[in-house]
C-alpha cells in the first residue's frame, strides 16, 4: 500500500482513496521530500535528453580536417594546402574556414611588455559555400604570408603551429557548431599533394564516389627536375634519394623560384629588388629630319618590345653630342646618337608588380679645376 501511495504521490495520479493523516508529521515530511525529488529527477532527465540530443557539437564527427599539412607548387606559387570534407547528407550551412600561425618568437612593446606568442592571421582562399564535396583549402605564400621565407628548421625554431577552424551551422536545427585541428611543423609535408579520391559518377548513376578511407593520406611529388636545384640543397641524385625535411622544404623554395634555371634568388621581406644595368651603350641611330623619330608618340610604327617582360631599355637623346648633318638632299638621313642602358624589376614570382616607375638621367661634366661645371637633364 505504501508503494502504491507513493508511486501515485510521483506521478500525481491521485486516486484518491490513500491520503496521510494530518496529526503525522513524519509522513508528511516524507511525502514533501518525494515531491521535491521527483520534480527535480524529472527535470534533469530532460535537460539531459535534450542537450544530447541537441548538442551542435556532435556535428563535428562527420566533419573531416585532414591530419597533415603540405607545401607546394600549385599554379606556379608556393601554396600551403590542408583538406577539408562532411560525410553527411545534410550539408553544413554558411561555412567559414580560418587559418592562424602561431609562433613562439614574441615581441616587446613600446611600453616594455613582452608577448611571449604571435598570432597572424593567413589568408584562406574558399570559395565553395557548400562543402558538396571534399575541398583542399589553400593559402598562397607571398610577401603578405606569415608562412613567407619559412623553411622546416625555422618553423621548428620558432615553435611554429598553424590552428585551422571550421564553423558552420547545422541545417536541421540552425545552432552554431566549431571543428579545429593544428598542424605542427612535422605535420607539414613540404612537395607533397593530397591523393585523389573523387570519383564523378558513371552514366547512370546519380552520385559522385568519394573515398573517405583516403581522405588523410598524402603523396610526395617528383619536383626536383634540376640538378642544379638539388645542389643547392644538398641532395645527392643517387637511384631515389632520401631527404630530411629541411632539404625537402629547400627543394620545393627553390622549385618555387624557378627550378635552379638560372633565376634570380628569391627576395627578402622589403629588399629593394630593381636593378639597373652595369654598363650604357652609345649608338648612333639613322633618322629623317623631315619626319618623326623612331619610337616618338607620332610614329606609326612602334619600337621592338624587349626579350623579357620585366627588363625596359631607357634611351635618352644626347643634344650636345649630336654630329653634323649634310642635307645634299631630302632623302639624306640625319644621324643622332642615343645613350642607352636597362632597368628591371628582379621580384620572386609571387610578388607585386612594380607600379608608377619614373626614370630619371643626368649628366655631369667636370672642368679642369675638378668642378662640376655643367650639369644636362
């Protein structure tokens, strides 16, 4: 009978027909404490139901960050890669991918304090909104990237993590949810690319395949191409041969710069990279006195451009070194010397091109008291 009063009491049947005296304190004291209890167990096994249920957190299971890193030649730059998919039907709604470099080389302040770490936010090229199918993010290594003029022993030294993030939003529920992995520098693969493992559907067939068993693994790619480039690294070209991983993040900057073909060495941050030619030729150059000079704005036959695209020929008239003409007849050509010399731009290959350029000449003419007696823009 009392099990029976006390089960109706919890679950507030109330048949009516059990009740405790009045004049029993302890049963009342009892029945109170039941209440109590039940109210609160009730509310806890549904405030837990409902956080697992609910939980956004648990949509980071079916989503993939790959476990490994990798720097590479993609496009002609130097690009820092890592992998990113969902295995569920339900896609993820409004993505967002951040990539940060943290490093142990702190800094000091005007006002003395020092930070002991660095964070420097990394530029993520993303544009799928989606994730319909597994991407490979990529981050290009420029002047502007923290990753810039790194090598393996650098980052080593400098106690060097990349932290990638994932947030996004569950479609069914609408709730926020966050996935992070970091890459360590032996979890950065330099000259290595992710395997394939994107199938497209067959005729027929109504999906694409995707290999998830794959969705980590990297490959090594055959960049050293120069034998030149492996001897700057200190590679032996023996049957296959073995490299730490210093040498390996030196092979894929020198693969970067061109491969060893005799290109100019890579820049550092905010060296001055124009150069301008050792020496200057002096020619002598036919024209007709009657008619436009060659390569002047009324010339309809433009001036041959130069073999490379960065190098410019600047020539500049000489008034005072010009020979005399003889005009037997209008069809006597007048000679004209012109002093010439080149100018270019010695950038690395993912740098900025160099913009709004003026070029200036000046002679200087000393006389015999070792003066300078006349200056000719």
């Amino acid at each position: 009978a009392a099990v029976i009063f006390s089960v109706a009491t919890q679950t507030t049947i109330g048949y009516g027909t059990r009740s405790i005296v009045g004049s029993c304190r302890t049963g009342t004291f009892v029945l109170l404490c039941q209440s109590l209890t039940a109210v609160f167990v009730s509310a806890l096994s549904i405030g837990l139901i409902f956080q697992r249920i609910a939980d956004p957190q648990h949509r980071t299971r079916s989503v993939f960050i790959s476990d490994a890193a990798c720097i590479s030649c993609r496009d002609g730059e130097l690009t820092f890669m890592f992998r990113v998919g969902d295995a569920r039907d339900r896609k993820v709604i409004n993505p967002n991918i951040r990539a940060c470099l943290y490093t142990w080389d702190g800094r000091r302040t005007k006002e003395g304090e020092h930070l002991p770490v660095v964070a420097k936010p990394m530029e993520i090229a993303y544009q799928d909104g989606h994730m319909l199918l597994p991407i490979t993010i990529t981050h290009v290594i420029n002047e502007s990237s923290p990753l810039y003029r790194h090598t393996h022993d650098s980052l080593v030294a400098c106690g060097a993590e990349v932290v990638v993030s994932l947030e996004g939003q569950i479609e069914t529920t609408g709730l926020s949810f966050s996935a992070r992995q970091s890459y360590l520098p032996q979890e950065i693969l330099w000259s290595h690319q992710f395997v394939r493992i994107i199938r497209r559907a067959r005729p027929g067939e109504a999906r694409h395949e995707v290999d998830l068993r794959r969705f980590h693994e990297l490959v090594p790619l055959s960049l050293l191409e120069s034998d030149r480039c492996v001897a700057r690294c200190g590679v032996q070209r023996g049957g296959r041969a073995l490299l730490t991983a210093q040498q390996m993040s030196e092979a894929t900057l020198e693969a970067a710069r061109g491969g060893g073909r005799g290109c100019v060495p890579f820049p550092a941050a905010g060296t001055n990279t124009l150069v301008v030619s050792d020496a200057a030729t002096l020619s002598l150059v036919r024209v007709n006195p009657w008619g436009p000079n060659p390569g002047s704005a009324s010339d309809p036959t433009p001036t041959p451009p130069s073999s490379a695209a960065s190098d410019t020929a600047a020539t500049s008239e000489s008034p005072d070194l010009k020979p005399s003409a003889k005009t037997s007849d209008a069809n006597v050509a007048q000679g004209r010397l012109v002093l010439s010399f080149r100018i270019g731009d010695s950038r690395s290959p993912s740098g900025s091109h160099l913009a709004g350029a003026e070029v200036r000449l000046h002679m200087h003419q000393w006389n015999s008291s070792g003066e300078v007696g006349h200056v000719a823009r």
